[in-house]
C-alpha cells in the first residue's frame, strides 16, 4: 500500500478534522452533563426542602388534633359542671 505524499496528507488532514468533530463533540458533552448535574443538584436540595416542609405537615395535624380533643373535653366538662349546679 504506497500512498502518495498528496494522499497521505489528504488523510492527514482529514484526520484532523474528525479529531476535531470528535473533541468539539466530547466537549458539548461535557458542558451538557454539567448542566444536568447542576439541575439535579438543585433537584435534590428541592425536594430535601419539600421532605422537611411534609415531616413538618405531618407533625402538625396531630397537635391540631389534640388541641380539638382537648377543647371538646373542657366544653363536655364545663357543660358537665354547669348542668350539676343548676
């Protein structure tokens, strides 16, 4: 297989320009798997907030409930105590 000196640097030429492809290409890449890093980043701290602001939800219903309850009884007692000194 002699190539002419014309031919090899056709393909030398040819070869660099796909090594650039390739690098521009990589490139890209890299830019584009930083920026979906990033966006999960922020993803993960969002819904780390929304865990805690749930946990939060979630503990305050029962202290509701319980203040409810609590008010039922002393209007159930009070009535109580008040039917019993009429």
């Amino acid at each position: 297989m002699n190539l002419s000196q014309e031919e090899i640097a056709h393909r030398l030429v040819k070869a660099e320009e796909n090594i650039e492809i390739l690098f521009g290409r990589t490139n890209e890449q890299n830019r584009e798997l930083a920026e979906v890093t990033i966006k999960l980043d922020n993803i993960l701290v969002t819904l780390g907030e929304l865990k805690a602001n749930v946990m939060q939800l979630q503990s305050r219903p029962g202290t509701l409930w319980d203040k409810m309850i609590f008010g039922l009884i002393g209007a159930v007692a009070t009535a109580f105590i008040s039917y019993i000194l009429k």
